[in-house]
C-alpha cells in the first residue's frame, strides 16, 4: 500500500484516483472544487481542507491541472508542492500543459532534490473510469520505472516517451490529432445524413474502414451510436470546447516555435473558439458538428434545454 496524494480532483482525476484506492492505495485528495472533492470521496478518497494538509505523509503526488499557469502555483508557489510535499516523494504531473513549462517544473523539481515526471494522458473520461488511460512520460529511467509501478492500475498502456518534457510533446501532437479527427467526424455525419444514410449503418462503415477513429469510436457527435458520446446528453460536456481551446492551442504554438505549418488544426482551433465565443464553451468540444450544418441543425442538438 502507497500513500498518495492527488491535487486536482476534476472529471479525470476522481475516476483514475479511485482506481487507485480500488488497487489498495490510499489517497489523500485536494481540489479548490466542493463538488469535485464530494465526488473523490464516492470513490474513496480521503479529502482535505488545504493543499498541506493533503501532502502529509505522501509517498508519490499527483496532480492533474487544467493549464501551465496552475502547474507552475501548485508546484512553485510559496505553500506549493515542492515547498510543503515529504522530501523523498515521487511528483508526478498528469496535466496538459505546454513543454516549456513542463521543462521548468523538472528543473525547480530537481533543484529541491524530487524525483518528477511529466506523465499527461490520453483516453479520456471513459478511459480514465475503465483503467485503460495512456501514460506518456518524460523523465529519466529510473525515475519513469518508479512511476510506472503506482500507474499501473490506472493504464491501459504506459509509454516512456524520453527525457523530461517528452511525455507533453506527445500529448500535444496527439491531442492535435484527435481534434482534427473530430473535426472530420463531425463533418462526416452530417454529409452522410444529408445524403440519406442511415447513421447506425454509416458509422458501421466508418467504424471497420479507413474513415476509423478514436474520435469516432467514442465521441461520434449523433446520438444512440456510440454510448460514451456527449451528443446522447444534448452534448454535455464529456471533454469541454474550453479545454480542446487549450490543447489545440499548445500544438499551433508548438507549430509556430517549430515552423511546422498546421491548417487544419487551425481550423479546429477556430471551431472551438467559436463555440466558446457562442457561450457553449463548457459544452462538450464535439458541439462543433453544428458548424458542419448550414442551418446549426443536427441530432441531439436542442440549444432551447441547455
């Protein structure tokens, strides 16, 4: 059994913390978020008041943050965790942030003597509740085989992708990729519902063929094909056009430090930003199918019941 303390109890961390306890873990939790905490303590974690008070005692530390910004107040701040975790706990960041500031938190982490890994994820909310999450992580050896070890329950698959930062390199490039999928998705199912297909008998299709991917697998944006699709919810958000923003935006700033040009994930940037624009940015980012209608009409869509 593993003391483990996880900061950041939102839509991804709750379920993959919850494996942890589920392995026999314990997990000591903190989020700024009451409901987020309620949650985590269904799955049988023990949460606290404070960031403090959850680090006592903790053997390995995770965190899982929506953007750099929250990363660098976690980890640098003041009552931080380098400043307040057990000085031979392992760090392990599960956020998506960009890689300059993954290298940063590697180099203040290995200045106060942690050991730290950037270990981002890919699987989503259905991954992460199922154990079946990608891990990609940067760091050294050692460090990684360390990791690896408490990871476990919550994998499906785990990847050292290289040296510190490597593990967000990849995220970044994946998450780019998966958006442009789903932009593809979306305006792949409504072309074939305006051409008269059934949309079971289309995705049946798509799903054993070349049109195949994760996106479409598990976000398709029509209600009653896929069960883990927002668009079964009048697109409650699975994975938000909020945070889709972020990442895509992580892979065009990458573009432009790299001088790799990148249109269509440009384009999936501006859908998203639209729906933020439109006030649906806490939807699910899978709302951008309406885009791909001339009339903003498309299944399991009803803008009057958000």
């Amino acid at each position: 059994m593993t003391v483990i303390s996880w900061i950041g109890l939102g839509h991804m961390g709750s379920p993959m913390s919850a494996n942890l306890v589920e392995a026999g873990h314990t997990v000591r939790g903190f989020d700024l978020d009451g409901r987020a905490m309620a949650t985590a303590r269904d799955g049988g974690v023990e949460t606290f008041s404070s960031m403090a008070e959850a680090l006592e005692g903790a053997e390995v530390v995770f965190t899982m943050l929506p953007k750099g910004e929250h990363s660098r107040a976690v980890y640098l701040g003041d009552q931080g965790v380098l400043a307040l975790a057990p000085k031979d706990a392992l760090l392990i960041d599960s956020s998506t942030i960009d890689v300059e500031t993954a290298l940063e938190l590697h180099k203040a982490a290995a200045e106060k003597g942690f050991a730290f890994v950037d270990a981002p994820v890919s699987g989503g909310i259905s991954g992460a509740a199922a154990g079946t999450l990608t891990f990609m992580i940067g760091g050294d050896k050692d460090t990684v085989a360390r990791a690896e070890q408490v990871i476990t329950p919550m994998a499906g698959r785990v990847v050292h992708t290289g040296g510190p930062g490597m593990g967000q390199s990849a995220k970044i490039v994946n998450n780019m990729m998966l958006f442009i999928n789903l932009e593809a998705c979306a305006e792949g199912s409504v072309l074939a519902e305006r051409l008269g297909l059934d949309p079971r008998v289309f995705w049946d299709i798509a799903s054993v063929s070349s049109g195949d991917s994760w996106a479409l697998r598990t976000w398709y944006p029509v209600p009653d094909i896929v069960p883990s699709a927002a668009a079964n919810n009048n697109f409650e958000s699975t994975f938000s056009a909020v945070l889709a923003a972020k990442d895509v935006g992580l892979a065009l700033s990458a573009g432009e430090q790299t001088g790799v040009n990148l249109p269509a994930a440009e384009l999936a940037a501006q859908r998203f930003q639209r729906l933020i624009d439109e006030g649906y940015g806490d939807l699910d980012c899978s709302l951008i199918v309406k885009y791909a209608a001339p009339d903003g009409k498309v299944q399991g869509w009803n803008p009057d019941e958000v």
